[in-house]
C-alpha cells in the first residue's frame, strides 16, 4: 500500500485553527512512497523482489481568510486526510496551483506507478521474436495481460490461434510509431501531427472570438436570460442563419453557453469580454482585430522587407495620426494592464518607496494600483504628450488619484525611414535629460515592446537617472514553456507573446545579468499570476 505524507515547505509562518492555516498563501510538497512487491516462482520456490519509488507533488494555497478555513473544516472534509485537505472535493477550492501529478495529492500516483510496471516487467526478447514495443508514456492494457510466468504473470491459458476469438478477429491497436501489427511487420506511419494541425487551424478560432466581440455579442447577452438567434441577430443587425452559426461556434469554444432557451455568457466571457466589465479584454480583441489582423496578413512582405511584424502603436508624428488610433491602442493596453496591475503591484513589497515612475505608463491603471496598495506612495505617469491627453478619458472609477500625476515627456518622437516604420524616441536614448526623480522606476510595457537595443537604452537611461538605494521594477511576459511548468490554466499562445515584441520574453535570469550590468544588485525575480515574471533591482552606490 502506499503511504503518503505531506511535507511543509513554508515562506512564511501564519497561526490559525488547522494545518490549512500554515499552509495559507505558501508551497508545500506531497509524497507518496510505493513498494512493488514482485512474485514470482523459482525452483518450484516463492520469490520475490521489492522495487521502490516515490514521488512528489508540490501544491500552492491561496491566501486563505480564517472564515473560509473554518467553513472547510466544519463541513467535516478534512478530518479523515493526512494533508488535512481533500484536493479532490471542496479541498480543491484553497488550491491556487499543483506543479507535477494531481493524483499523487490524491493518494496514489498512477502515472509513476504504471510506467514502473512497464519497466519491471519488459520481459527479453525470445531469439527470432519481433522487437517489442518501447513506450515513452502509460503502456498500452494488453501490456499486463499478456504477461507468462517469467515476467511474473499467470497468462497460462493463451489462445493457441495467437490471441484470436475464434470465429472472429479482433480490432487493430492504435497505430503506434515503429509498432508491429498483427503479422510481425512494423507499421513505418508516423504519428498524426495534431498539434501542427491545431496550430495552421488555430486562427479560425480567434477570428470568431474577434468577430464576436466586433458585433458586440456579448455586451447584448450581458445581464440577459438566455437568447435565440433570432433575438441576438436583430440586436446586432445580421442574419439570423449566419448569427446562428457565430454563436455555435463560440458555445463550442466555451464563450457561450447553449441551453433550449438559447445562448448566454460563460463567466469567462461576462469578466473579460463584456466592453464594460471591470477586467474586459474588449479593447484588446479590437486592437487585435484591426491593425494587428491586418499587419499579419501581410506578413510575408513585412519579413521580406525587414519590416516590423505588428503596427506601431504609437502615432509616426502626432499630426499623421488620428486620435482614434492612439485611443485603440490605449483601450488595448489599458485592458491588459488592469489585468496584471494587481499582480504586478503585489509581487514584491513596494511599502519602502515613497515615490515612482512609471515609464510609458499610459492610462495610468498599474500606477492608480499602485498608490491603492501603497498609501505613501505618490506615482509619475511619464508618457506622450498625445497620450497623457487622452488618459483622463480612462480615470473613471479608479479611484483617489491626487497621488497619481501625468508627466507628459517632450520631444518623443517616431520616424520613417525608407517607409518601414521604425519606434526610436528620446525615451530610451541614452543622451536624452534625466527622468523625473523617483525612488522607484517602474517599466511594464516598454520591457517588451520593441528590440532589444530599445530596451538597452532605456535601462541605461534609467540607471543614470537612478541615485543609490533607487529601485527599478521590470514585468514581463513569462516564456511559455516556463508557464507549463508552473501549471497554468492554459497555454499562453504565441501570438499574445509577439503582440508586444516579435521575439521570445526574456527570462528572469537574463534580466539579472542585464541589470547587475547597469551597477543594480540584489536583483529578485519572481512569477505574477500566470502570464509575468517581475524582476526588482536596487541601484548600487557609484
């Protein structure tokens, strides 16, 4: 029988009723030790041989209130579990993440367990036999069942027509690569490459999503029972048949649901794709519908020509571009950075810093989270001109602003050269004046829009600018391999990574090397919900 423990790896030290209370807000690991007693007979003997493994789980606790900790515990669950929570059952509601095999907190760790059956009992190849089949993953049933004696099974009664029912044959096993089939010759198809198939397939899905949000669906299903076809198709001003299909689609993508009395809003779809929602992506969904759709359907011309892969989101000159441009690309950021501000202010202790900058700060949305985690702290918005004019129209409902001040930098500027359209501003020129004195720099938009060169002269800028003891906060989008690990909700897709770069995130490894180079120590990093990593350094004495 296994056994499993629960092994506390604690940040920090919180008194409360139960062992879920030290477990609140911290990581802790789950192990389960598994003996594989194996039988078999030997000189007419019992034999038997011991094979052990273990394996573990780490699993992260939200930050728990004691009315919640107390309402699990009266409901009885957690008195008969070893960890004191049952993930399975309303246990899971305290978990904020697992990195590594759910069913290993569970109790049993069937993933580990099958693969080291698979491994005891790879019996040797008889002389002249096929090559057996070498999995990489779970093995196949059949694996177990046809075991003899000497891999230690009991498989005595084998059929003699090899296996076949008689009177009839039996179905084909899934093709495997390098597999035999029933007569001994190896089947050379490859696997089919579905995920290559899901990506050349992938933009339909988000063309829908776009579409959807463009006709305003989900502003007419908000706050309403749910609706036919017909009755969202004349609120939309389309046909009914083609509203049909739309909405089919975005049920089957999981933005709606679909019940007899028509479609209604998911909850995803209520808090990130309603116009008017507290974290609606919608600005986001029409700036990626506009410009960006159209800079990527002529891709191919932008690599032939060296070409940027996205639109300049700020205007070339001010009086080139129309101020409902800048507004698209205000509305798209402004979504995004209302979705991480949270993240971003929490995930380090900013209470020492009195005053901040943030650079390119546009809406200002990180800085009013700022200043509502911080009550000493007062925040500069340091943009364009263009941009600090527009960002009153984005204050409504954000809260005490008297220690949120728009700065807007002069002289920025964009240019043309031979018609490709080239970001390059006094903001990261290293020559350019001092930035406004703060005793903390705060870089959340530009630390991934633009090339490398870019972001090198703003940090060079900001270093001369920084006095001793001065802070430098950077947010970027975590590589999303790094995000698998940490058992996010789903796969950032690569297109959200190139909405602001057109190259792969930095990690919080090369940030520290970067910012120990422009004299910064005690660099920390660290993950902000699913999709940052922040970085903070403080500037070193001259």
């Amino acid at each position: 029988m296994p056994t499993a423990c629960c092994q506390e790896t604690l940040r920090s030290h919180a008194s409360g009723p139960a062992v879920c209370c030290r477990l609140s807000g911290t990581e802790h690991s789950v192990f389960t030790g598994v003996a594989v007693v194996h039988c078999c007979t030997k000189d007419g003997q019992l034999d038997t041989r011991v094979s052990e493994f273990y394996e573990e789980t780490t699993v992260k606790f939200s930050e728990l209130s004691e009315e919640l900790l107390w309402e699990y515990i009266d409901s009885g669950e957690p008195m008969d579990k070893a960890g004191g929570y049952g993930i399975q059952a309303l246990g899971g509601m305290l978990v904020e993440y697992v990195r590594g095999d759910f069913l290993n907190v569970v109790g049993f760790p069937l993933n580990r367990f099958c693969k080291e059956l698979a491994r005891l009992y790879h019996a040797p190849r008889a002389p002249g036999a096929p090559p057996r089949i070498h999995y990489d993953s779970i093995p196949a049933v059949d694996t177990f069942e046809d075991l003899n004696d000497a891999e230690g099974g009991v498989s005595d009664q084998a059929p003699a027509n090899g296996g076949l029912e008689a009177g009839g044959a039996q179905p084909r096993a899934p093709h495997t690569r390098d597999a035999p089939d029933l007569n001994g010759v190896r089947d050379s198809q490859p696997p089919l490459p579905a995920g290559l198939l899901g990506l050349m397939d992938g933009f339909k899905a988000s063309k829908v999503l776009l579409t959807a949000c463009k006709l305003n669906v989900f502003d007419v299903l908000k706050d309403r029972g749910p609706l036919t076809a017909a009755d969202v198709a004349r609120e939309i001003g389309a046909s009914v048949d083609g509203t049909e299909r739309l909405l089919d689609v975005c049920a089957d993508l999981g933005l709606l649901q679909k019940a007899d009395g028509g479609y209604s809003n998911t909850e995803t779809a209520s808090l990130h794709l309603v116009s008017d929602a507290e974290q609606s992506l919608h600005g986001l969904a029409a700036y990626l519908d506009g410009p960006v759709w159209g800079a990527f359907t002529h891709l191919g011309r932008a690599v032939r020509e060296g070409a940027t892969w996205i639109p300049e989101p700020l205007p070339q000159a001010p009086h080139k571009q129309s101020t409902e441009a800048t507004l698209q690309f205000m509305r798209a950021s402004h979504g995004l950075s209302k979705l991480t501000a949270h993240h971003v202010a929490t995930a380090f202790d900013l209470s020492p810093f009195t005053s901040a900058c943030h650079l390119e700060g546009c809406t200002g949305a990180l800085a009013h989270k700022l200043v509502q985690e911080y009550p000493r702290l007062q925040v500069t918005v340091f943009d364009l001109p263009e941009v600090i004019e527009l960002a009153g129209g984005f204050q409504a409902g954000a809260g005490p602003s008297e220690r949120v001040h728009f700065v807007p930098e002069r002289g920025l500027w964009r240019a043309a050269v031979h018609g490709v359209s080239e970001s390059w501003t006094r903001l990261s020129d290293p020559s350019s004046g001092r930035l406004p004195p703060a005793d903390l720099y705060v870089l959340c938009s530009l630390a991934h829009d633009g090339p490398d060169h870019r972001l090198h002269g703003l940090l060079r800028r900001v270093s001369r600018s920084c006095r001793a003891g001065a802070g430098l906060l950077l947010a970027e989008l975590a590589p999303a391999e790094e995000e698998e690990e940490a058992g996010g909700a789903a796969r950032r897709s690569p297109g959200l990574r190139i909405l602001g770069a057109g190259r792969p995130p930095r990690g919080p490894g090369q940030y520290r090397r970067l910012l120990q180079g422009l004299g910064f120590q005690d660099v920390q990093a660290t993950r902000a919900g699913d999709l940052l990593h922040v970085v903070l350094g403080t500037r070193a004495p001259p």
